[in-house]
C-alpha cells in the first residue's frame, strides 16, 4: 500500500519557504500542503493564501435566521396572538427593533461558531498526522501525496532543502 | 560544496538568483511576498532560536502556574467557597419564606439585587470591549492581558445574569421568560423591557463566551500535547482537533475579525438596553435620554477600573511580572483617566441639567442626595469616581504602581456601586407622590447574596486560572514573529505601532514593551 502522507520538520519560516518552493518545483497542488505550526505564518511566507474558509457563509446565513426568527418572534407572534389593548396597536415598532437587532447579532454569533466548530472538527479525508512537538515551537510540513506522485520523490525533494524526515506521533480530525 | 540534506549555517547568506526579484513597482507586501516565497528573503537564523529560548520560558511560567497550587491559594479558595455558601443559604432562606425576607418595600422595589445586577453587567463591559477594540485597533501591547480581560467579562455577565432571577422571588418561573408558545397562548411581552434585557444578555453572553473561546483554542491544544490522563481528555475534547494548520489559523484569524466586529456593538446594546429598564419610565431621576451612553460610559469606567484589579492580582498571583508589565498598567491607567472624564462629563450633563431647570421633583432628588440621607454615599462617590483619579493617574509614577493602582482601582469600583445605588435605589424614594416617600434599608439575605457574588466571581477566576493558560500564548509568540516579520520585511511596516520586543537574558524570556 502506497503512502498517504509525507512528513518533515523544518527549520522556522525559511525552512517552510524552502520547502513549499520544492514542493511547487515538483508540482505538488497547494491544496495538498499543510503547514503546521504553533503560530500562524504569514502569507508572505507562504506564497499566498492558504485553502479559504467557508466561514464567512456561515456568518452570512446566520445573520439571515437571526433576522427571520427576529420579526418573527416580534412581529409574527404580534399577530398570531394578539392582545388588544384599548387604544394601543397590536403591531409597535420601535421596541421590535430591539429585538430583532438582538436576535440578528445572536445568530451571527452563533452561526460563525458553528461553522468554526465544524469547519476545524470535520476534516475531509479523516484523521490526519500530528506531533505534539508542534504546539511547542516545531514546525512541519505534510503533504498528502497527489495521485501521480510518489512519496520517495516528495520526500527526496524536502529532504534536499534541509527538511527532516519525521514519523507521525498521533492522528487527529 | 554544503550538504544538500544539512540547512546552510546562515539563512542569510544564501542568494537566489536575479530572475526572481520582483519588479520595483510592486506594493512593499507584494515584494515580500514574492521574494520570501522564492527564498530571496533570508530571515534572521539567531532569532529564531532565541524566539524558541524565550517562547519556552513563556510556556514554562504560564503551564507552570496552571499546575501547582499553593495552600495560600487553598486557603483563598476555602475561604470564598464559605462566604459563596453563606449567599447560597441567604438564597434558599429567601426562596423558603419569600421575597419579604428582603428590604424592597414601596417605593423601593429594586434594591441591592438589581443595583448588583447593573454593576456586574458593567464590570463584565470592559472586558470584551477593551479587547475588541485593541484588537480592531491592531494594538500590540493587547496581547498579554486579552484573555484575562475577557474571562473577566464572562464571569462578571454570569454572576450579574444571577441577579434578574433572584430578584423574581419565585426563581423557578424564570422559564416564562424564554419565548416557547404554549397552550393559553402566552407568549413573554416583547414590548417589556425586561424581555430586552434577556435577550440582550442571552446574545452578549454567548457572544463574549466564543470570544473567549475562539482564541483559547491553540492555547488548549498546547495544554492537550502537555498533560495526561482526565486533563488531556478535556482539553482534547475543547481543542476541536487543533493541529496547527495554517487552514486553522486563517479560520481563526477570520472568526475572530468577524467577532471583534460584532461583539462591540453587542456591548454598547446590552448596557444600552440595562438603561432603558430605569429610562422607559416616568420616574424622576430615571427618567432620561442621555441614560443609555451614560451607563455604556459608566460600565466602561467600572470596567477598565475592575480589569486593572485583575490585571493586578493575577500579575502578582501568578507571577506574570515579565508579561504583564508596569506599562500595561501605565496604559491601562492613561484609558482609566480618559473614562473618568468621559463619565464624569455624562454626570454632569445629568446634574447640570436638572438643577437648572428647577423642576420640583428633580430639585428634591438632588437635595437628598447632596444634603440629605443619601449625603454620605454622595460625596464618598464624588470623591473616589471624580476626585481621586484626577488628582492620582495623571502621575506617571502612580499608573506604574501595582499597589497604588490596586487601591484606586478598587475604590472606582466601590464608587461606582454606590453610583449605581443611588440611581436604583435612590431615586423612587423620592418618586412624584410625596405620600409615598419613604426609604430602603436590604435585608441579612440582600447583603449576604450581593457579597457572596463578589466571592463567587474571584471563585470562578481561581478555578479558570488554574484550567486554561490565562495568557494567550499564541497571541504572545506571534506578537513577537510580528515583530521581526516587519524588520525582515515579511509583513507591512506600520510605523505607528509600538514593538514588543522579546530580549533573552541568560535564557530567561523578558517580555519588555517599548514605543
């Protein structure tokens, strides 16, 4: 059975430029990198943008229920239970702002942390390699080997620019 | 010949070749990124390993001040688990016999409990949006002291959410508060400003939670690969599977831009709304249009007075003197004195007001106030709320005493309570029918809940501090990189920003701020 990922250790920001470098001289797609580190790494390092997040369609969609159950909660329960005060509208304006407002900012909330949630839980593919060494100061690159690849020759081109192979210590989501 | 598996000695010594410089016309961050993408760019090797030296004695103290426990801090504990067991007996006193155990009386029926209830809900202001806004503003000296200004917020709106329930006397109908429609058909009144208040604190609540959160979590996948057995589980669990990648921090940096964003005017709504429970009425002294920036301005002074108190105590506690330096108090005391004024301009505009316009009421309130049974508590609060920041934190040598800041942090605060006080308490007693003046005096229970509170939001922070990394270590270490990304040329130069700069002294991490 054919590896599925290739893992080194490299050495700060430099190693990861180098490194990312081979990895484009080979052909390596960007969506088959990950660089893992214990702080987040500049674009300039990177050469770009890492994958994009869906993050921001979460917020969209919760902003949309939070206002929907917004008036609904204000206005529609106005309607469907209305009490009739001599003198007074069934339907106010100004307090139902205040509610719908709140709700608004309240599904955003809870949306964006939802799809943070479920973006950084659910990783496509399963588990994926991981060392503890990262959380305290190491950084690596794995790369998940593309189909018209083959592992030795990932490796060989990291190991050429300084990388050290490294085996991985546990799997995570 | 070097040895292509070995890195070069020096980073820097390795040139590329010409072809790959970018033309002159590209922006400054589009240059750096073309040129470290290539390699062209050669950061400093030393740094790095004394960045690695000083990361690791940040590490060092912040785990290490999460894994040892003192008797003191036993003894600290035991003894605000007894007064927090005090509060909770007052409470079931008052549940068994009624809210008559209580000093609410006509004309006061919101006494100690809600004037409680207001000042939390200003403590846990200051928090999230002393953090939001550093963050909006890219500060970089906010990076030590975010996480223990937002855990302070969460803790202040857990403690002041207590209030509204206690306040009922029935707590246990507090669920006819949540919007579920039921068979006759009532749903809670959404024109009442009560209901504002719930949901108001319900989003606020939610919001500073994931606020503190979001960025807790590298700092718990850090506990995770550093701990074992139930702790490890834990963490694992909370850290979401954080494993570094640069997908994660990017959704993380969104999330947290997103959140920055949304949370301030969350604040200033919830506040906003806490005011127009006293501003919707017809009640002299309550009454009033400038109420709601009034109490976003007074949270905010009670707030930033509170977080100093914090920053103090977990300094000291902790052993945070390296991260949480005299210049974040110094600074912290520059935004203390420029709120005082604020507030102390709100004040006035109020005072002014009413005096001038001579309206009997108004007048009457105020001579109760000044001269009358309220005199004491007046003055104490003119004094400590205007006097003493004025004639203290203009000094430079005051704002970078830990002990000095301490005790006129603490006195704001106690200035600020009374503030509250004489708005909740002190007005109805002297309310448009002068039949039915009268006065307040709180009940064993009121005194004994209200103090337990205070008990109980140093509790909760104890137990956090010795759970989560209460310096965001990634915020940190980043602060730092940052620092070396704009010398390097890495990220965009912005002059105006102070620098943190990381200096090793024989391997011991000193996390000195200069402008």
């Amino acid at each position: 059975m054919s590896e599925r990922f290739v893992s080194v250790r490299v050495q700060g920001e430099q190693g990861v430029a180098l490194a990312l470098q081979a990895l484009r001289e080979i052909g390596v797609p960007r969506a088959c990198i990950e660089v893992l580190s214990d702080v987040p790494l500049p674009e300039a390092v990177l050469g770009g943008a890492m994958k994009a997040t869906k993050l921001r369609r979460f917020t969209f969609t919760g902003l949309v229920v939070g206002l929907a159950t917004g008036v609904f909660f204000s206005i529609g329960t106005l309607f469907l239970y209305p009490v009739l005060v001599g003198g007074q509208p069934v339907y106010f304006a100004p307090p139902n702002i205040i509610i719908i407002y709140e709700l608004t900012m309240f599904g955003i909330v809870a949306a964006t942390a939802a799809g943070f949630i479920l973006e950084t839980r659910r990783v496509k593919g399963g588990p994926r390699p991981y060392w503890p060494a990262v959380s305290h100061g190491e950084t690596h690159v794995v790369v998940e080997v593309p189909p018209d690849l083959v592992a030795t020759r990932i490796r060989a081109a990291l190991l050429a620019r300084g990388a050290e192979p490294v085996e991985p210590e546990e799997q995570l989501p | 010949m070097p040895d292509p598996l070995q890195p070069p000695p020096n980073w820097s010594v390795e040139q590329p070749p010409a072809p790959s410089i970018p033309p002159t016309e590209a922006s400054p961050e589009e240059e750096a990124r073309a040129l470290t993408a290539t390699g062209v760019v050669a950061l400093p090797a030393a740094t790095e390993a004394e960045l690695g030296t000083v990361d690791r004695a940040l590490e060092a103290r912040v785990f290490g001040s999460m894994e040892t426990i003192s008797i003191r801090y036993v003894l600290v504990m035991m003894l605000l688990l007894a007064i927090v067991g005090v509060g909770l007996v007052a409470w079931g006193w008052q549940l068994y016999h009624g809210i008559g155990v209580t000093g609410k009386r006509r004309p006061v029926f919101w006494g100690l409990y809600i004037t409680s209830f207001v000042f939390w809900i200003g403590i846990s202001h200051s928090g999230t949006l002393v953090s939001a806004i550093l963050r909006v503003l890219n500060v970089e000296w906010r990076r030590p002291l975010t996480r223990v200004a937002e855990a302070m917020t969460l803790f202040a709106l857990m403690i002041g959410g207590l209030f509204p329930i206690i306040h009922l006397g029935r707590a246990w109908r507090f669920y006819w508060m949540i919007p579920i429609p039921n068979e006759r058909g009532l749903w809670p009144n959404f024109r009442s400003p009560l209901m504002w208040d719930l949901l108001a604190i319900l989003t606020y609540i939610t919001a500073s939670s994931l606020f503190l959160f979001f960025p807790l979590v590298p700092d718990l996948a850090a506990a995770r690969d550093r701990s074992r057995g139930l702790r490890r589980r834990l963490y694992r669990m909370f850290s979401l599977g954080w494993r570094g990648t640069q997908q994660q921090w990017n959704r993380l940096h969104l999330g947290m831009r997103i959140f920055t964003i949304v949370v301030i005017p969350i604040a200033v709504s919830v506040h906003s709304i806490v005011s127009w429970d006293f501003g919707m009425t017809q009640l002299e002294g309550w009454h009033s249009t400038v109420f709601a920036p009034y109490f976003v301005i007074g949270a905010i002074y009670s707030g930033v007075a509170a977080l100093i108190t914090v920053l103090v105590v977990v300094r000291r506690g902790m052993h945070f003197e390296d991260y949480l330096t005299l210049r974040h108090l110094d600074r912290m005391g520059k935004v203390l004195l420029a709120v005082a004024a604020i507030w102390f301009f709100f004040w006035w505009a109020g005072f002014l007001t009413d005096w001038y316009g001579g309206n009997a009421e108004a007048k009457e309130l105020q001579r109760v106030h000044a001269f009358g049974a309220m005199a004491p508590l007046f003055w104490t609060m003119i004094a400590v709320n205007v006097a003493l920041p004025f004639l203290t934190l203009w000094f430079r040598r005051v704002r970078m005493s830990p002990a000095a800041m301490l005790v006129i942090s603490l006195l704001i605060n106690v200035g600020m309570w009374i503030e509250r006080f004489l708005i909740v308490v002190g007005s109805p007693i002297r309310n448009a029918l002068s039949f039915d003046w009268g006065s307040y005096r709180p009940g064993w229970p009121e005194v004994a809940i209200a103090s337990a509170t205070v008990a109980a939001f140093a509790l909760l922070y104890l137990v956090f501090s010795k759970t989560v990394p209460l310096i965001s270590l990634w915020e940190v270490k980043e602060g730092w990189r940052v620092d070396r990304w704009r010398r390097t040329g890495v990220i965009e130069v912005q002059s105006d920003v102070p620098v943190v700069e990381p200096s090793s002294a024989a391997g011991v991490a000193t996390a000195e701020v200069r402008a």
